[in-house]
C-alpha cells in the first residue's frame, strides 16, 4: 500500500479511505457487509485518496525543537537527528494512513459459535498527549456469527491501529468497533493492558502501573456468564 515517491525528498505518499466520500458509502458497505460479508472491499478501495507525511517539516521541526531546549543542532552527533526522528514518526504513525479494517475483508462461513479469542497481542503506540509511548498487549475476542477472520488478522488490526497517537481508550473502541462492524459477530471484547512513558519516565514518575481498558460488545456486554468465560480463558496460564 505504502509507495515511495521521492525518497531523497524525504517524504513519501500514501493511500487512505477519503473520509468525506467514505461517509455516504459507509452505510452502503454496512447494509451490504453483513449479508454477503466476503465481498472483497472494492468499495472502500476506490474512494481510496492521498496523503502525505511531510519528512521536510518533521525535520525542520525536530531542529526547532534541539535549538529551543539549548542544543546545537549542527553538532556532529545531532546532525542526523532530525532526519531519523522523521522517520520514526513516520513509522509510528503510519495507521493513519491505513484502514485497519481491510484485514477484516476476507471472513470464512464456520459454523463455530463460541470464543475466539487471541491474547497477550503486543503493541506500541503513542500518547497522543505527550508523544510518548505507551506499551503492552491487547486481548481480542469474539464469538462468530456464521463466519470468522483468519486470526493473525486480529494481530494485524491491532497492529495497524497502534500506529497512531491516541489514548489508550480510543485504542480499545476503535479496535472493538472494527470488529463489531466487519465481522458482524454476535459479541466483541477488547481488553488492553499497557504502561505509559508519560507516566513512568515523567510526571508522577510511577515505574511497572498498568493502564487497564476494556471495551465489550454484544453478547460480552449482555451475558455475565458469556463475559466471565472469556476473563477466565484471559486469565488461564500458558
Ligand atoms: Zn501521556
């Protein structure tokens, strides 16, 4: 999906979902999506349209930024530094160039009816507060309803949505919502357990506190027994 352009530019363009035309369609993707869900996203596909990542402004920025704390930005060991920090946001940000759902497309008829879930799924992502990051692993469940996804791609979605600056609750509906809206499962359960450099390296400076979010859907939400089975398969060792 990524195509580099002009490289020694330093800046690159990728394709994204255009959110104005992606709004009306959206709710034609939806109707249709539950009926016939294996129909490859040719829809979302050819609204994609572009965007950039500016490497240029990243990097003039991160100068700013050394001269404004008292650095030299043209001494030897800072001299590609502006260069590489435009790159490494350029990486931990690209989910916002990408539709985390399109992992979603191809689901497979399974007449399976009980947990799916795939846990301890590692990520980094950022604060959007702070641009820090904020690590962990996210647990993904859901019960089918008629067809399933392959499982790597739960890894993959929450892969692609780390890779953006938020907050860790954001984090967890939107990832709940992907799946809730393209598998059309009869429950979703995201459980995300992280800790937050702004919390450990900074501020209060608490070292090994765990940020705990959860979001559930369907099934998950309604069904106490449905929601205790999947805390204890969470929670069953290895
Ligand atoms: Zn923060």
């Amino acid at each position: 999906m990524i195509r580099y352009l002009h490289k020694e530019e330093m800046r690159y363009r990728m394709s994204i979902a255009c959110h104005d035309t992606l709004a009306d369609s959206d709710d034609l993707v939806a109707q249709d999506r539950c009926v016939s869900s294996n129909e490859p996203g040719d829809v979302r596909r050819t609204l994609l349209a572009e965007s950039t990542i500016d490497f240029a402004a990243i990097t003039v920025a991160v100068r700013t930024i050394l001269k404004a704390v008292g650095e030299d930005p043209d001494r030897d060991g800072l001299l590609e530094t502006p260069r590489r920090v435009a790159k490494m946001y350029a990486e931990m940000f690209s989910g916002l160039q990408q539709d985390p759902g399109r992992h979603l497309e191809v689901t497979f008829e399974e007449s399976y009816d009980e947990i799916v879930l795939v846990r301890d799924i590692p990520f980094t992502s950022m604060c959007e507060h702070h641009l820090l990051p904020f690590r962990g692993v996210a647990h993904v469940a859901y019960i089918p309803n008629g067809r399933v996804t392959g499982l790597s791609k739960l890894a993959r979605v929450v892969e692609e949505v780390s890779r953006r600056p938020q907050v860790q609750e954001r984090m967890t509906q939107t990832i709940a919502d992907l799946i809730e809206d393209r598998l059309c499962s009869r429950a979703v359960g995201v459980i995300i357990k992280a800790e937050h450099s702004c919390m450990s390296i900074r501020g209060v400076r608490k070292t090994g506190s765990l940020t705990v979010t959860s979001t559930m859907r369907g099934a998950f939400r309604s069904d106490p027994a449905s929601r205790a089975e999947l805390m204890s398969l969470i929670n069953m060792p290895n």
